[in-house]
C-alpha cells in the first residue's frame, strides 16, 4: 500500500475546502468524500485514529426544528442496527448547531460507482451481493426501521461483502423538503409501487428495491427505464420490470422480488436462502478473495489507500493559524502554557558502592 504525506487527499478524495470544517465533534477532518441532500460527507479520524464517515448536515436543514426531531429519532433508531452488512453509527450530534453524523469508515466504492466504472457485474457477484445486502436488511428491519432508499448509492462494496449506509437517515433530508401532501420520499428507479402511492412502507419494500437494485447491478440499466420521475413511477406501479438485459440466471429470483403485491415477495431470509440454493454459489455464501471482478477489487484496495491524520502537534499549530470557523464545527479549548518543571539539584557523588536495584514493573 502506498504511503502518502499527511493531509495528502487520495484520487477518490477531495481535499476539505476553505468552508469545510477542521474538526467535528472531536473528529479531524481529512478529506471530503462527498455530498448529498442532506449535507456534506468528510473523511475524519478518531482521536485514537481510526477513520470514520462524518455526515454534516446542510446549515438550511439544520435550522428546521421538524427536521431535528427526525434526526434525532432516526439517528437513534440506526444505532441499534448492529449488523454485519451495514455501516455501523458510531456516534452523532444531533443536538449540535449544526447536526452531524459518524459511521464507520467503509473502503471500497459504490455500486453505483462500480457499475457506472466497469459496467454490469457477473451473476455469482451480484447473487452474493443480494445475499449480503439481504441479511442487512433483516438487521434493519429487526430493529423497526425501513430503509426506504435502498439504491446502488446507498450500498458499498468492501472486500468482505457489501454495506448498506443511509438506512432510514436519509428520510429526514427528503421529508423536510417534500413537505406537501402525497409527496413521495424515495428514488423512483427503485420505488415499490406502494411507495410510489405514497402508501405506508414495510420491509417487503426494501425487498422490491432490493430487487430493482440488483437487476441494474446485473444488467446495467433500470428495470423501468428513464426519464421523468412521474413516467418512472408510472411504470413501477402499472407495468412489469424489464430483465431483459439481466442473466437468465438471476431472472426468476429477481422477478419474485419485483412482485407488485408486497405479500408475493419473498422474506430476507427467503432471498439468502434462494442465493445459496443457487448453482451458481454451490451451497457456499462466502465472499473470498475472488468474489469480485479484478478491476473492482483494485478500486476497493484504492479506496483503502487513506492520507494518514496529522500529527497533533503539527496540526495543532496548524488549526490555530488556519482553522475556518464552519458551522457545527468542534473545537478544543485552548489551555494555558504549561509552566516548565523546576531543574532538580544534582545529586551529591556516592563513593561507595551503590545497591543493586530491583526490576521495575512497567505497565
């Protein structure tokens, strides 16, 4: 792995402009990995240095109380998801000035990046993805949450398996903004059709997206093609998906999951129960080293290849010349100067022999 200098941004990094913060909730900022609806995402270090996803959210939304509450319960609902697919909430201000969000850091790209880089991936791939992605959701649905924008973006690819980030956050930032009646939340390529009505979600929800999710994975393209949202939705609720562009393979699952009515699809443990019954996969749902395509296993070891947090001092001096005060950003108290421990008088010369000391007992 190559070494890089300290604030030194990898090619899937930017580096933190004038406006981004230096330090969020004890967390140092390091790069920016991106930005969404819901505001910016930053590469951070613990103190401990260890890295981290800090989500900040938009300074618009964060001054919206109904927002806040959201937030607040959202965020408090992730953090009992525990699984081993999802990207785990490791901490949050939601009580913040401006509300913020850490997850564990996951190396490796989108599958909407994947896809977009490389093209469609080979069915033994996207059958473990599915069974991957499917246990997530039986985490996320066991602790009452829908993940309700369940989409290429929202899964990550890391060497051991697929993580499933933004399960039921994401809602908060959608809500605020379609504050109208019959407003639908969601993205419509990958909307179940009670969605689409704005009916109530449940987790066979999820399995439909999972489904449309997994077909674009295989095949390339949206199962109900492009364009407007309202002609997308149209298509979700009133015609059948498109697989032609999907393995024969996969076709039969993928179908059961895309079922119009929610009691038709199969439950999580139904899918992973189908994927390792698939020939395919032969019984085994492990990812191994081959699980993925050369090309994206070279992205993922990329996305692993992090700038190292700087050194405290050297950082330290740095945020005191340099730090932009950004909205919701923490800082540490300054301290006053450490007084300089008196010389100790010297010892008066010993002319007899010293006794032996004991071993010392370091920690």
């Amino acid at each position: 792995m190559t070494t890089r200098r300290p604030g030194a941004a990898a090619p899937h990094l930017q580096a933190p402009a004038a406006d981004d913060p230096r330090e969020v909730g004890g967390y140092r900022v390091v790069a920016r990995l991106g930005s969404g609806g819901m505001g910016r995402v930053y590469l951070a270090h613990t103190p401990g240095g260890r890295p981290v996803a800090l989500k900040v959210v938009r300074p618009e939304l964060a001054g919206d109380p109904d927002f806040r509450l959201r937030f607040a319960r959202e965020v408090a609902s992730a953090q009992r998801i525990h699984g081993l697919y999802t990207a785990q909430v490791v901490d949050s201000g939601a009580d913040a000035p401006t509300p913020w969000l850490a997850t564990a850091y996951v190396p490796g790209p989108s599958l909407q990046q994947a896809v977009n880089t490389y093209g469609p991936l080979p069915p033994r791939t996207v059958l473990l993805l599915v069974a991957g992605i499917a246990e997530a959701l039986q985490e996320i649905h066991r602790a009452g949450v829908v993940h309700r924008d369940l989409k290429p973006a929202n899964v990550l690819i890391a060497a051991d398996g697929p993580r499933v980030i933004d399960f039921g956050i994401a809602h908060t930032a959608h809500a605020s903004a379609l504050t109208g009646a019959g407003l639908r939340v969601g993205t419509p390529a990958f909307m179940a059709p009670e969605q689409a009505l704005g009916r109530p979600t449940l987790p066979a929800t999820d399995v439909f997206a999972l489904g449309a999710l997994a077909a674009y994975v295989a095949g390339g393209a949206p199962v109900f093609g492009e364009g407007p949202d309202s002609t997308v939705l149209y298509r979700v609720v009133h015609e059948e998906p498109d697989l032609g562009r999907v393995p024969a393979e996969l076709r039969e699952l993928l179908w059961h999951c895309l079922a119009k009515d929610p009691e038709r699809r199969p439950a999580t443990a139904r899918v992973i129960e189908a994927v390792r019954d698939h020939p395919a996969v032969g019984g085994r749902l492990h990812f191994a080293d081959d699980w993925l395509p050369h090309e994206v296993t070279t992205e993922v070891r990329r996305h692993a290849d992090l700038p190292a947090p700087p050194a405290t001092a050297l950082a330290t001096a740095f945020d005191a010349a340099h730090t932009v005060a950004a909205p919701g950003a923490a800082h540490a108290p300054s301290l006053p100067p450490r007084t300089p421990a008196p010389e100790p008088a010297p010892e008066p010369a010993v002319t007899a022999e010293p006794p032996v000391r004991g071993r010392g007992r370091g920690r």
